[in-house]
C-alpha cells in the first residue's frame, strides 16, 4: 500500500502496508543537513525511511508550544552549523522585504493599494527593528506554528513531536518566538488581547526548557520581528489578515 501524505516542500509516502513513511527532500538538501539519520539515494533527491506515527491531534496548548520552542532550540544550539540553505529564507531584513515588495508591485502582483500599505507597514518595522546582531543567533526552525511542534500530553507530558524542518537556518532566536506568537494571533478563538495577557506566560514556558533565557533585547525584538513575519506572509499571499495583525504587534510596547 503506498499513499501520498502530502506536503508543500518534501514528498511525503506512507508505504509498506502503513508502517514505514518515506521521505524524500528538495534537491538541494544535502545528506549532511539531515542530520543524525541514514539516508538513501532517491533519484536526484536525498530520501529517509521512518516508522509510521499515527499521532492524536488535540487543540494545542499554546503554552506546551513555547516550551517545546525552547526545548527545540537548546538542542539545534548544540548542532554545528549547516552545509546548505533553504533557496528562500525564512529569515530576512526589512531591506529584502523591502525588495520583494517593489519586486511584486513591479510584475503587478501586488496592486498599487496593497504595495503601499506594505510599504507604511515596513517603516514602522524598521523604526522597531533590532539588528540581528545584537541578539542570540543559532540553529533555528522557522516555521514553529502548532502543527509543526506536537505535545505528548497526558503520561507522556514531557514528550515533543517535532516536524518540518525544510526551513532550519542559523538566524535569531526571536524571529522563531515572533513566528509562534503570530500563529497564536491567528487562532480564531484569540484575540490581541487574549495573547497579550498570555505572553508573559508563554515566554516564561520557553525559558524553563531552555538553558539561556531570553534576553532583554530579544523580548523587545519580538514585536518587530512578528510584524516582518506577517509582511512576508502578506507579501506570498497566504491569506488575508497579516498586515493588520503586524500593526497590532507594532502598537505591543514589548514582549
């Protein structure tokens, strides 16, 4: 039995009668960046076989997701750095988006309305934004939403399923903090104020199971880098709503 389990990057099949799931990564992934499992040669791509999970989906607990955040990250800081890098980073500056957006608007894909609201948008950032040098920086996920970092709950409380690695690049810590948060904005039942009450909660969450807590600089940081995050999501076009979840975060005074 062979079935596609879907996936925007990688090519994901559930094979031997549902026991085994193959994997085969982008092309330009290389067999060092997978690390710490044996791979196989499939095709022009690098390829692994993993045991099938078939793994509950309860509504998420937001913050299980920050712990295991911080969990995450204290082992990727521990990891030596990559070989190759994702063709589109996750992580960028408010010049490339700067870019993309003149890009975009050039080749009439953003309309004139939508480009210059991107525009405004990007200068409140960039009257926020705290240069990537001036925070912790290592191995991060970069797309560390609710489907990505699964809890074991119950017996098995203490336990995380991690998924999606096809973005890992070595950037802030905070752009993977501001990218939780904003996927925590756009849960249906929260509302900015929800978040807001539940912030020092969740930050809290992460630094219990991470060894170096989050700085000062990287809590002020978090609201800019989640209103970069929500003008690259905009500027791609995945759904609407992002440029006015970023002028929310911008209005945060700080993490």
């Amino acid at each position: 039995m062979q079935r596609d389990l879907g996936g925007m990057d990688n090519l994901t099949v559930l094979v031997d009668d549902g026991r085994h799931v193959l994997r085969s990564y982008k092309p330009f992934v290389t067999a060092q960046r997978i690390v710490g499992r044996p791979v196989h040669r499939c095709g022009q791509r690098w390829a692994e076989v993993e045991p099938f999970l078939q793994l509950p989906v309860p509504e998420p607990d937001p913050a299980a997701v920050f712990a295991g955040l911080g969990r995450l990250h204290r082992v990727l800081a521990s990891l030596p750095s990559l070989s190759t890098a994702d063709l589109r980073p996750s992580f960028v500056s408010v010049d490339v988006l700067r870019e993309w957006v003149e890009i975009n608007s050039a080749e009439e894909f953003l309309t004139p309305e939508r480009g210059s609201q991107l525009r405004h948008l990007l200068d409140r950032v960039e009257e926020r934004w705290i240069q990537p040098g001036l925070l912790p920086v290592q191995l991060i996920h970069t797309d560390p939403h609710p489907a990505n970092i699964l809890y074991g709950g119950g017996p098995q409380a203490s336990e995380f399923v991690y998924l999606d690695f096809g973005g890992i690049e070595v950037a802030p810590r905070a752009h993977d903090l501001a990218v939780a948060l904003v996927y925590q904005l756009r849960r249906p039942a929260n509302t900015m104020a929800d978040v807001v009450s539940q912030l020092p909660l969740l930050l809290d969450s992460y630094d219990q199971t991470n060894p170096v807590p989050l700085t000062r600089q990287e809590r002020d940081a978090i609201p800019a880098y989640g209103a970069a995050v929500a003008a690259y999501y905009d500027i791609c076009g995945w759904g609407p709503g992002w440029r006015s979840l970023g002028t929310q975060l911008l209005d945060l005074t700080s993490c």
